[in-house]
C-alpha cells in the first residue's frame, strides 16, 4: 500500500515534469517561421501527468491507429471535447503509433482533445496493471474525477456517441449540450 506521502511526492514529481514538458512545448510552437510548420502538438506521455489536469474530470483514452475500434469511437471523444471544453479534458493516448504517422493520421485537422503518445508503452502497462486490463487491450478508456481518482473504465469501444454520453452523465453529472 503506498502511503498518502510518498503519492503526494510523486504528484508534486509529475506536476513539475509536467509544467516542464508544457513551457518547452510552448516554446516549441512559439518558434515556428511560418504557417507551413505547424504540426499537431502530441503531448509525450512520459513528459506529461495527470496531475496537470487536477481540478478537471478527464477522460483517458489509450488506443492505436490500427484498432479499428479505436477509429470508430474518436469522433465520439472528439466530440465529448469541442462541446465540453474546459469542463472536462479528452486525452486520446496512442500506444502503438509513432508522432510521424498519428500526424498523417489526423492531416490538417486540429483535434480539440488532447492527443498523446506513450511512446515506450510504460503509462499504458502502468494504467493496465493498476486497472485489471491484463492483456492489455484497447481501446481501454478512464474516467478520472477531479481529485485524479478513477471513477469508472472501459475495456473496449463505446457502440455509439449516446454510450459515451451516458457514461459521462453517471460519471460526472454531465450531461449532452443543448443544441439551438
């Protein structure tokens, strides 16, 4: 069992690997000579942390480009993230695929969620082991509460956006936006 100190250690460890990775990031991006050179930001999941996201329910998503299912249900996150922004943060985690194909993969388009790669597949197992997915499998989706506590997973695609929808509802208490 670790206890409340050594976790409170670790946290404190990511939040600042973290804000690390995201100034670096930023400062990347700030660099760019002209509109040709932008590139979708993938976040390097071994530079990153939940923690980051402490005080917003997340949505973790850990798929593959060539998981169909996992294809299947990102509009379903996507869509979870345009309408919800800033309520709740969508983190598509790819555990298979270089930064060089999920680019090609997405082309142009800027997705609103956050797109990850766990290029080592160290988050992924880690997540795996903690939360019975022991063969691994994806999509394997979390819904971690504002505090950075696992509230519900999903082994397997959601069958459709209203499965997500619920999900959220149960979850979190939020509900699918009001269209006009």
């Amino acid at each position: 069992m670790v206890s409340k100190r050594s976790k409170r250690t670790w946290v404190i460890v990511a939040i600042l690997i973290i804000v690390v990775g995201v100034i670096v990031g930023i400062v990347l991006s700030c660099n760019s000579s002209s509109p040709s050179d932008l590139t979708l930001p993938i976040i390097k999941w071994n530079e990153t942390s939940l923690s980051t996201f402490e005080g917003t329910p997340v949505v973790l998503n850990f798929w593959s480009i060539s998981c169909p299912w996992c294809r299947y249900q990102l509009p379903y996150l996507e869509n979870v993230a345009q309408q919800n922004e800033g309520n709740i943060k969508v983190i598509a985690i790819n555990v298979a695929d270089n930064a060089e194909n999920i680019q090609k993969f997405f082309g142009d388009y800027k997705p609103a969620m956050i797109i990850a790669v766990d290029e080592n597949r160290e988050a992924f197992a880690d997540y795996c082991m903690a939360y019975n997915n022991t063969g691994g499998s994806i999509p394997f989706t979390l819904f971690i509460d504002n505090e950075g506590l696992v509230q519900y997973k999903k082994l397997g695609a959601f069958t459709s956006e209203a499965e997500l929808w619920n999900t959220l509802h149960d979850v979190f208490g939020i509900t699918i936006p009001q269209t006009s």
